[in-house]
C-alpha cells in the first residue's frame, strides 16, 4: 500500500505526498476520480431523498398555501440529523392522519427502507480509504490502517458493485417518496396509490446470499 499524489480528503490526506521512482509510471487519476463521483452520487441521491421527504412533511404541516409550505420547510431544515428528521415526519403523520391511514403505512414503509441504509451510506461516505498496489493492478480499498469501524464494515467487498448497489436502492426510495407526493388524503384502495419500487438487494446482501448453502426440497 503506497500514499498517492493528490490532496484529497476523500482517501484520507491532510498534505501532498510523493510516490517512490518505482511507483511513478502508475497514474491513480481515472481510478480516484470513478471513486469519488461513486461516492458522490451516493451523497447526491441521499440528499434528494430527504429533501422529498421535506415535501412530505411540509405537505402533512401544512396542506394549504405557499407561506404554510416554507414555514413547514424551514423546520424542517432546522433539524441537523437525517434520523431526526425521518422520525419528527412520521409523528406528524401519525398525528395528523392516524395510524390506520394508508398514507403513514406507505410512509413507514419508506422509512424502515431507509434507516438500515443510512450505514451503509455512512459506510461509504466516510470511510478513509487507500490504493493498493496488487499484482501490478491498482485498487482503491477502505484503510484498514486507520482502524475506522466504517472502513471494517467495507473490507472485502467490491467497493464499485457495493456503492453502485446503494445509489440505486437510494434512487427507487427517492422515486417512492415523490410519487407519495398529494397523496395523503387517498383511501385504502384507490388505485393512484404508487407501487412500492422492487429494491435491489446491496451486493454484500447479493454475495451472502449466493455464497448461502441451498437446502434441498422436503
């Protein structure tokens, strides 16, 4: 494992560093810049997601006019922690619509996605991360050497097929939520209720379970 010459926080390096004359003809560059727009489109997706659900619970404060929507907003984003946030919109549902209403099963269901996600989202974003140097073969890897609990959570997995398998179960709860959108007030059954999108299982969920011993049929 060897430091690279860049200045980016992103694997960890508070100053330049120079490679060795045996490391110099390797050019790191395409592989940290596909590394870091993976983890960013994480960070982006994420963000839109709970921005939607900003809309949901200004839509529950606030039903009527626009003044009601921005008041609804900024408490919203007066709240710093993504869980806090999650948890102050399903009480207003609860509160405002009951807890027999459709629209705060589908709003829960939502939300029990996302809660086991946002580690592994937290896993990816702030893990330190390295290059290694492998059969002549270059590879980013989460740094076991930091000691960080979120890179551990990472080793030996495929970081691209991982991250990926995040953005996209990330994507189809952010579509869910928008199409939960002027919804609140549907009955049980009516057919404008959105579908809940088939998540993509992560690829470490995917790898466990292809690597599971199959049991025979009774």
């Amino acid at each position: 494992m060897f430091p690279v010459p860049v200045r980016l926080q992103l694997f960890g390096c508070d100053q330049e560093r120079q490679m060795t004359e045996e490391q110099k003809p390797y050019d790191v560059s395409k592989l940290t810049s596909q590394h870091a727009a993976d983890v960013g489109r994480i960070t982006i997706f994420w963000n839109g997601l709970h921005d939607a659900l900003g809309e949901l619970f200004a839509e529950v404060v606030s039903p009527r006019g626009p003044r009601g929507r921005e008041i609804a907003l900024a408490a919203w984003q007066a709240v710093p922690n993504d869980q806090s946030k999650r948890l102050m919109l399903k009480a207003v549902c609860v509160a405002a619509l009951g807890t027999d209403s459709e629209f705060i099963k589908e709003v829960t269901w939502a939300i029990d996605q996302i809660n086991p996600l946002e580690d592994k989202r937290n896993n990816a974003v702030h893990s330190p991360y390295a290059v290694t140097l492998e059969g002549g073969e270059l590879r980013i890897v989460p740094s076991m050497s930091s000691g960080s609990k979120r890179a551990r959570k990472l080793h030996g997995k495929d970081l691209e097929a991982e991250l990926t398998s995040y953005a996209e179960h990330i994507a189809g709860l952010t579509w869910f939520v928008f199409m939960l959108l002027n919804k609140s007030q549907l009955k049980t059954g009516d057919s404008s209720w959105p579908q809940r999108p088939p998540l993509r299982r992560t690829a470490q969920a995917t790898d466990r379970k292809s690597r599971s011993p199959q049991t025979a049929p009774r």
